[in-house]
C-alpha cells in the first residue's frame, strides 16, 4: 500500500464484484451498499484522490454497468456531483490510448457537464 501511495500507481475498483468476492456484505444482510462502505482500501483512495477508476469486471453476473458502479459508490461514500466528475476525468488518464483520445474525452466530458449544467 505505500508504494502504491508513494508512486501514485492507479487502482481500478469494482465494487459490486468487490463486495461480493469479498463478501463484504455478509454482515450488512446482503445490502450491496452497507457491504460497499466496509471496503477495505475504497474510502482511503477516495480521500486522498489517489488515480482511481471505477469499473465493472463481470457485468453480466454482477447484473451492473460502468454508471451503476459509479453511482453505487457515489450513495456510498456521499461524494458530491464534483467530487464525481474528478474520478471520472481522472480515470481517462488511464486509459490504454494515446494523448490525443485521452484530450479528446475530456474535452467531450466536460462539454457534456457544461451543457447539463446549463439546463439546471
């Protein structure tokens, strides 16, 4: 874990698969989100925005998807709609692609923001 912290070596998590392969939520009578919140490392790298992306490793056997993901961990540890767009911009960083995909995404990442920002 040190290292990790030290060097800045991005994490991918899966909660749901997390949760269930760890049996995280045993103790929670099988609430995905209680199990969630007893994440071992989860909280840690959200605090200190340690380079982290949210994913999905098996969706069809863990019936989710990339913003069902998103948005578990988001009820979970009450992260706010900036705090939100940060880990997700953050995650483009790394992506397997080149420099100018990784531009590009932001750009329409946050384009996309503006424009629903500006509808409320």
């Amino acid at each position: 874990q040190q290292i990790l912290y030290q060097k800045k070596i991005p994490v991918e998590c899966c909660p749901t698969s997390n949760v269930m392969t760890l049996e995280l939520a045993q103790c929670h009578s099988g609430s995905l989100l209680e199990g969630l919140k007893t994440h071992p490392q989860l909280a840690s790298w959200l605090e200190s925005s340690h380079p982290l992306s949210i994913g999905t490793d098996d969706p069809g056997v863990f019936n989710t998807t990339g913003t069902k993901e998103l948005l578990l961990v988001q009820q979970a540890f009450k992260l706010d709609g900036k705090k939100l767009c940060e880990i997700i911009v953050g995650s483009i960083d790394q992506a397997f692609c080149d420099d100018q995909t990784k531009i590009h995404l932001k750009e329409r990442f946050v384009d996309r923001i503006e424009q629903l920002t500006a509808k409320n």
